[in-house]
C-alpha cells in the first residue's frame, strides 16, 4: 500500500516543492495550509495518513495545537506526528515532543531530500506496525 501523508503548511511554494518529493519517492501528500484545515482534513480522510507533518506558525490554529487536539481523537492519537518549522531552539523541539511528534525538524538544518527519506521511513515504519 503506497503511504499517504498530511502536511499542513502555510507557505505554499514550500508545500508544492515538497509535494513533487513526496510523490517522486511514491507517497501521496495531501497539503492544506492552515491548521483548522489539517484537523478537518484528518478527521475525513480514509484511510488516515501514515504521518502529519505539521509547521508551528500558521494561520488559525498553530501545529501545536493541532497535535494537542490529534492526541484526543482516539481515531487520530496514534499517527505519527512531525514538525517541520523555522522556528529553531530546543524550547520549541521539546514542547513538540511532548505534545506528542515524534520528530522535531528545523526547516534550514536539513536539505528536502533528507527531510523527504526521514519522513518516508517513519510512514512506512508505521504502516508496518500496523500490518503486524
């Protein structure tokens, strides 16, 4: 089964520049650009996402807070989130820890290809687990 993945980013030429990735590396990325929108979006796809990718600073809800509401769904808790941001410091990281990503990635610490094959082992790591 090809993954699918949810990126809710604000900036739109970076979402399309990473869509083209994804899908070059065989997922399918569904891309919103608020986080009202990433909630909405998670709470009607099927099958869900293998991973979120969630930037902190956007419109109407911040990632933090669509992790915080994911971590209550009982439909959403369990997928696996991360954060790609600008912002830097390890006060943001770990705050996205515990809310609950798994993975904390600073936007100009990593090329898009390294970013792309990170995410791409945790999707497929997780549709594993979830065959097993």
């Amino acid at each position: 089964m090809q993954p699918t993945l949810l990126m809710a980013e604000d900036d739109i030429a970076l979402s399309r520049m990473y869509e083209r990735a994804f899908i070059a590396q065989g997922i399918t990325p569904t891309l919103v650009d608020d986080g009202e929108k990433a909630i909405q979006t998670l709470k009607s796809m099927m099958p869900k996402p293998a991973v979120v990718i969630l930037d902190v600073l956007m419109p109407k809800k911040s990632g933090f807070d669509v992790v915080r509401e994911m971590k209550e769904d009982s439909e959403l808790k369990d997928i696996p989130v991360v954060f790609l941001s600008n912002l830097d410091g390890q006060k943001n990281s770990e705050k996205g820890v515990e809310l609950g990503a798994i993975l904390y990635l600073v936007k100009s610490q990593y090329s898009p290809k390294e970013i792309v094959e990170k995410i791409k082992k945790i999707a497929e790591d997780y549709l594993a687990s979830k065959n097993n």
